[in-house]
C-alpha cells in the first residue's frame, strides 16, 4: 500500500488531523518518497540532514494511505475547501514512477488542478506529466546565482535553468519555479532572477530562508525583513508588468523605485505584494514562518494595519493618507 505525507494543514483540511490554525491552506500539499538524493543544505529531506523525516521547512507531514488521500482531497475539492493540489517528490530512484502513480491518483478522483514538483530531467517527461493531467510543472532553482546553486544544492546551476526555459517555451503558461531570499544573494540577483523568470512566463514562488534543526544551515540567520519586503515589492511590481528598468540598487540592495510615491503606495495598498507568491490558489501557511511570529508571506489577505507595517519595513515608501483613501474606497 502506497502512502502519502500531507502537509499538517491539508490533513486537516480534509478530516483526517485536528491541529489549531489561524489559516488553513487551499492547496493539498503531498510529498511523496523517503530521504531525498539531493545536498541542499536548507532542506529537511536532503540525504545528509538529521532533521525528523516528517518535517520539510517548519511543516509536520503526517502519513496517510494514497487512495485515502486521493479520496479526500478529490472531496474537499468539490466542495471548495481546495483548490489544487502540489505534488512535492523528492529525487530517488523511483520518483518518476512515484510522480506518474500519484498524478494518476489524484486526477481519478476529481478534476483537481494539480502541479507537479518532481526529479524531471526532460522537456518530454514535463509533457507527459501535462498530457497525463498536470496543470502546472514546477521546476525548483532556489538559489538566484550559479555560485549559490553550487554552494547549496551541489549542482549544474545553467543545466537546471536552461531545462526550465525549454520547458517553459514548449509548455506556455504552466511552468513555475521557487527562489529563496536568503542564502547569500543580493537583492539585485534575487531580483534579476525572477524578471528572467517572469519574461519567459515562469511563475515564481518565494520562499524566504527558513533554518530547520538537524540541516547543514540550522544556525544561519533568515533574510532581513527590509530584505524581505522589497523583494516582494520587486516581484509584484514585475508580474504587474513593470520593467527591472525601474530599479534602482546601491551595492546590490534596491534602494529605489522609479514611481511616484503616492503611486507606489496606491499599487500596494491592497497588500497583495506581500501575500504567498506561486501557483494560483497556493496560501502555503506557515512554511516561513511561526504562528504569532514574524510573517514573511501572509497566507490570507492582509489588514490595513499589516499592509502599513509591511510597507514600512521595506523603507521604499511611507505609504501614508492614500492607503486609508483606498482601503476606505475598498471597503465601503
């Protein structure tokens, strides 16, 4: 019997865990396979972590059987208590079979938009996976540089990028990736990486460095808030279709926007830029982050409060009088 690990917040989503949350997800999260082949030196899976089995980033993956699952989530679906689901494989010898079984699991049970985060090493193997049902094909990069994909994943950096460009240009609109703030990069790279990214129609997800016991980077320090927030600024701008042209960057830290402030503040008054960035539908509550701690990606929409406070902590912009003026016109 096949079994699946569900994300803490999914398991409950769909009555089989009862665990206290502010926000539960609206995505089912699955990671599939045992310790993963990979060295990444964040990640509580890597072949070389001491980190309990059960955890990826700050999230508790408890088990349940694959048709029980498919089952279920198939049920929340159409009910409207999610709205896809992210297929996470870890790489091992059989985590392509593995990523084909459970994709064909899900898709029996309901019309759930699925994506796929898998060892996918061909442009034709993300074809297959889309022909067989995958809504969306994630390909993670994590770190924005070569050097950094080399320190912290161990890898060809160029060959992973250039199979998610082909991968992208064959499969138009289904292609997303993951970044993270945090491991060493500036603010310049972090943000040339993901207007790269956005030009091909790649989704981005960010994440920002989270450190988990028992990895090779337990005691480094997670990204800057300021850092933080005028990354996410950046990537809102950019999906917004604004150009990096806009940027203004002082030893790699974005230290200018070249808008108007009142026209800056009016585009992130809905506090959208700092919500969970990735797959439409995906909240991710509290991959990042602690319940009642710092929020790095909000998992819900945020108050006018949270919105001025996220602003201020960018240091791009005061955000003052015209957020009241919209978030009055908002909600009246």
């Amino acid at each position: 019997m096949s079994i699946w690990k569900l994300s803490a917040g999914t398991a409950c989503v769909i009555g089989k865990k009862s665990i206290k949350a502010d926000v539960l997800p609206t995505t089912a999260y699955i990671m599939l396979g045992q310790k993963c082949q990979n060295q990444c030196r964040f990640c509580a899976q890597s072949r070389d972590s001491s980190a309990r089995a059960d955890l990826l980033s700050r999230v508790t993956w408890p088990e349940v059987a694959e048709q029980e699952a498919a089952e279920a989530i198939g049920q929340a679906f159409r009910s409207g208590h999610l709205k896809r689901a992210c297929l996470q494989v870890v790489k091992g010898s059989q985590s392509w079979q593995t990523s084909v079984a459970a994709l064909a699991a899900l898709t029996r049970e309901s019309a759930v938009p699925v994506c796929v985060s898998s060892a996918i090493e061909t442009v034709g193997q993300a074809c297959q996976l889309v022909d067989q049902g995958a809504d969306r094909i994630c390909i993670a990069l994590d770190a924005a540089t070569a050097k950094l994909y080399q320190e912290v994943k161990g890898g060809d950096f160029e060959k992973r990028r250039e199979l998610l460009h082909q991968c992208a240009a064959k499969l138009p609109g289904r292609l997303s990736t993951h970044l993270i703030a945090g491991l060493g990069e500036t603010e310049e790279e972090l943000i040339t990486a993901i207007a790269d990214c956005q030009d091909k129609g790649i989704s981005v997800g960010l994440f920002a460095f989270t450190p988990v016991r028992g990895t090779a980077w337990a005691d480094k320090e997670p990204p800057d808030i300021g850092q933080y927030r005028r990354v996410q600024i950046a990537h809102f701008l950019l999906k917004k279709g604004y150009s990096q042209d806009i940027f203004t960057y002082q030893a790699g830290t974005l230290t200018g926007i070249n808008l108007e402030d009142n026209k800056l503040s009016l585009l992130l008054a809905d506090g959208k830029a700092f919500e969970t960035s990735g797959c439409t539908d995906c909240n991710r509550p509290y991959y990042n982050e602690r319940p009642g701690g710092l929020m790095y990606n909000y998992p819900r929409t945020l108050t006018l409060e949270e919105t001025k406070q996220a602003i201020a902590e960018s240091q791009l912009c005061q955000g003052d009088g015209s957020l009241d003026i919209v978030w009055n016109r908002t909600v009246s």
